[in-house]
C-alpha cells in the first residue's frame, strides 16, 4: 500500500515527529555547527560536534538522522 498517496502533506511529514530528530550542518560565522531540529521542523539546538549533537538527540529518547 503506497501511503503516500493517502496521506495529506501535513500528516505526512508528523510521521515519525515523535522518534525523529534531523541533525543539519551549517555554517555560522564562518564556524561549522551542527543544527537540531525535530521533523515538525522545531529547532531543537545548536552544537559545536556532530558527535556531540547524536549523543545529545539519543540521551533525549529521539532517534538522530542526518540531513545533507
């Protein structure tokens, strides 16, 4: 069963919004970061370590995934 054809856009992207947390590398002030965000799109945090911001989403119960 294709699911994406009986899901509205809003329901879709609320899947997984209560496991999943999206890490982001970015680039502020000439410094790489890394950005956290739950897939609602809530920005949860902003860390110097991609290590670190896994360890961080994972002590917090979320599953990491990352966003290129």
């Amino acid at each position: 069963m294709d699911l994406s054809r009986t899901l509205s856009p809003t329901d879709f992207a609320a899947l997984g919004a209560d496991g999943l947390a999206y890490i982001k590398p970015v680039e502020l002030d000439g410094e790489k970061l890394f950005q956290v965000f739950l897939a609602d799109g809530r920005e949860l945090a902003t860390i110097a370590h991609r290590d670190l911001a896994e360890i961080i989403v994972r002590q917090n119960d979320l599953e990491p995934v990352s966003v290129h």
